[in-house]
C-alpha cells in the first residue's frame, strides 16, 4: 500500500510540471541543414540523458511550444485509456477487420494490438473511442494533463479533426514518464504500450516510436534506449505535400539523432 501511494504521488509531482525541459532547452540552429535538406519546415526537440550527455536539444524553439494536433502520436496514451477502461485485454486479442476497404492495404485485416499501432490502423482506435467515450477520454486526457486535454470534436476523430492540440515539448514531457512507468496508469499497461511501440532494436539498443499525421503537418515521436540512458525526441513538420512529405519526418529525425550519436548509422 506504501508503495503505491509513493508511486501515485511521484507521477502526480512529474505531471504537475510536464514541459520544464524547455526552460534549460539549448538551440541547435545547425540542425536547420538536416531540415534544408528535405526542404521541410518544422521542429524537433531532443532530450538526451545518456550519462555524459544530460542536455534539452531544439531547432526552433518557438515552434516547439506551438500545439498541434498529436494525430496517430495519440495512439500511445490512447492504448493505456483503453487497456485501463477494459476495451481491450492484451496484446493478443483481436479486431475483426469491419470489411470496409480502406486505402492503406495493411488496415484492410484484423489487427491485434501491435499490428493496430505498427500499421497506424485508425479504425481500431475508433472502436476504442466509441467505447471509452468523450465524458471518460476527457477524464483520462486531464489526468494525464495531455496538452489542451480537450477531446471536443464537431466531427471525426478528436485526436486529428478535434480540438485536442499539444506542443513538441508537450510530448517529451509524457514520453519521458512514460519510460518511467510514471503515468497514472498501471505499470503493466505502461510496459505493454512501450513493448508495442518498438520499431527497431539492436544489441545495447531499442528505438521506440510512433508517426502521426494530420493531413498538413506531421509527427515523428519516441526515444532510443541506451544502456547510459534515453534520448527521447519529438519532431512535427509542415506537409504540404501530403503523402509525399511523409518519409522526411523519420529521415530527419534519424539525421539529427546520428549526428549526436544516439541511433547507430
């Protein structure tokens, strides 16, 4: 019982102050040649705590702050609202595919939970919406102080035609209680949600992510795991050229990440 009471009041003290990395942020104006390169205008924050490293990192700074709609980014905290409302069991049980054909091969199949956040499949996630409600998601996204926490929506989904809105450092602020097992959430959820957002791993490391896009801008969020410590990072781009500009926000994400020696080339 100790314990638990030490762990709820060690998230609530994280959550209370999300975002503070942006005060001790330094400005890595030369990381706009790893954006030039992809002629691609955005933002990324980078918050390496290797043991010899321990600094904020960011490439326009004003734009870090600026909330955008988190998109499939959301699919991270909206798997922990599910697996704690009982929506979904494990990372076993199945979505049976509703047979609409939609324009993304990969979605037109069931799904479980790690194929539904690998291949960003929206209509799992509407399900989990449906179920969980507004009344309940707008409890979840306070007690997670999620950005503006705001799930109004006049039509769509709220996490990409809503209101819901979130900053660049916003995101460091939740990923890094996420790697904490901080989160007002049970652990055990907290460690499944992390084991299905793995996108790669090598021997002493494990990158894990998730893209999100909103139609004009687009988000590339996670941390690669070291044995000296994390390097969490969240970057958003312009996407004006829709589908097209996609591949640049993990390009540039992977750049940057390499020239600070945090991802393997």
């Amino acid at each position: 019982m100790r314990f638990r009471i030490v762990t709820l009041l060690l998230a609530f003290l994280a959550l209370a102050h999300p975002v503070q990395a942006q005060e001790k942020a330094i400005e890595r104006p030369d990381w706009e040649k790893h954006f030039a390169a992809f002629d691609a205008t955005g933002t990324i924050v980078v918050a390496d705590e290797r043991a010899k490293a321990g600094a904020t990192l960011v490439y326009d700074d004003k734009r870090a702050r600026k909330r955008y709609s988190p998109a499939s980014t959301f699919k991270i905290p909206h798997t922990l609202f599910a697996l704690d409302a009982g929506v979904v069991r494990d990372e076993f049980q199945k979505f049976r595919w509703d047979g609409v054909a939609r324009s993304f091969a990969a979605h037109n199949q069931d799904q479980d939970l790690r194929s539904a956040m690998r291949t960003s499949a929206v209509w799992v996630y509407q399900g989990f919406a449906k179920e969980i409600g507004e009344d309940r998601a707008r409890d979840y996204l306070a007690k997670l102080n999620y950005g503006n926490a705001d799930p109004a929506v006049q039509q769509g989904d709220y996490w990409i035609d809503g209101k819901l809105a979130i900053s660049a450092y916003e995101q460091i602020g939740f990923l890094k209680n996420l790697y904490r097992n901080a989160l007002p959430f049970r652990i055990e959820h907290q460690r499944l949600v992390k084991d299905v957002m793995i996108v790669e791993a090598g021997r002493d490391w494990i990158l894990r992510a998730k893209t999100g896009w909103e139609g004009r801008m687009g988000w590339w969020v996670g941390w690669v795991e070291w044995p000296s410590g994390p390097v969490f990072f969240a970057l958003n781009i312009d996407t004006p050229n829709r589908m097209a500009d996609l591949h640049k926000r993990e390009a540039i994400v992977r750049a940057v990440l390499r020239t600070l020696e945090a991802l393997p080339g």
